[in-house]
C-alpha cells in the first residue's frame, strides 16, 4: 500500500477509501492494506461496501454481482453486473443460452440453454 494512504482523521489514524487500517503492521507505510477486489470500504474482516450500487458482499465479506439474475461484465475493472437473459435465474452471460439455471417457467439446462418444459 502507498504511505500517504494513512490520514489522520481527527485524532486517530485513517485510512482512503479502498483501504483498510492494519494495526497490526510492522512499520507506518504498510498500516494502509487494500481493500478487496470492487469494494470501497472495508476492514481487516472483508468488505463493509462495494464500489457498485449493483455489487453485494457475500459470506466471505467479497463484493459480486446478486447470483439470482445477475452475472458480472467487468471490462472497465470495476464491478459491473449486467441482468441474465429473461429465461435465466443464474448465468454467466446475456444470452439465453448462457444459463446455469432456468426460471420456474422454463424446464432444465441443456448445454446452457433453458427449455420449455
């Protein structure tokens, strides 16, 4: 991490957004660590908000896109969840045959296709 990360915020140590303050740290340049992959704020634990309205943080405290119709389109680097194909409750792409679920109103997954039942 960069030292000028570390800020004093009143009258203790604070870290910029995107990093966390380690006080564990053996010297002051390495008190400020980085936060995980697409999350704005966090602490030692994991993330506390991700830097996409669209992201949400998981059980392991990592931002992702919802897993229920929404797969993650990261070209910029940043978090970026665009919304599965209509038939698609889990996807890994727009395209209707990019489904790792179906809807209720579709049948199974065959080679990532949702078919009518």
């Amino acid at each position: 991490a960069s030292p000028h990360a570390l800020h004093l915020s009143g009258s203790t140590c604070a870290c910029e957004n995107g990093y966390f303050f380690d006080s564990e740290a053996a010297t002051a340049s390495e008190s400020c660590q980085p936060c995980p992959s697409f999350c704005a704020e966090c602490t030692s634990a994991g993330c506390l908000q991700c830097e996409s309205a669209d992201g949400v943080i998981n059980n392991s405290g990592v931002c992702q896109c919802n897993p229920i119709g929404f797969y993650i389109h990261s070209s910029s680097g940043k978090l970026e969840c665009s919304k599965c194909h209509d038939f698609c409750t889990v996807c890994n792409g727009s395209l209707h045959t990019e489904c790792s679920a179906c809807n209720s109103s579709m049948g199974m997954v065959l080679s990532g296709t949702c078919l009518l039942y």
